[in-house]
C-alpha cells in the first residue's frame, strides 16, 4: 500500500471529496481526532481514509485507496485548464 504525507494540499479537501464522490465514493461518519475524509465505495474493499497530524501544516496523509485517487485528482486538475483556454478559441 502506498502512503504519502505531502501529497494532498488541505486547501483542496473540498475540491478532492468531491471528485471521489463523482468516482463513486460516499462519505462516512469520521472516527478518531484525526481522520478528516471517510468514504466507502459499493465494490470495494476497505475505506478512503485521509488523515490529519500534529505536525501537519500543509498538507494531509493518504494511503491506499485516498493516494491513488489524491494522484488522479491532480492530474486532472492539470489537463482542466489547458481544456478551458481550447474552449475559449
């Protein structure tokens, strides 16, 4: 399983729950001080988790599930732009 620490921005929680949401994922109650994001997915095993930390100013902890779809939902963020600026010629 893979984990980052610096991967997702806190500033785009919102942004990123709701990309999974259009992927399928439905959120779920929090459990612990630290989680931030819950979200299950009818077919899957395990939850999205994404976690915060003390020592955390920036940035949110992934893992498994919430990492893989933290680095598509930047990868889309990327191509959207150049998308816009096409659509404007």
């Amino acid at each position: 399983m893979s984990r980052s620490r610096n991967l997702l921005a806190k500033n785009h929680l919102g942004d990123f729950q709701g990309y999974c949401e259009t992927k399928g994922w439905h959120p779920q109650e929090l459990k612990g001080d630290f989680e931030v994001l819950r979200m299950t997915k009818k077919g899957e095993t395990g939850v999205l988790l994404v976690h915060d930390r003390l020592d955390a100013t920036v940035h949110y902890t992934t893992g498994g599930h919430a990492y893989n779809l933290a680095r598509e939902f930047y990868k889309s963020r990327k191509v959207a732009p150049i998308d816009r600026v096409l659509s404007e010629l």
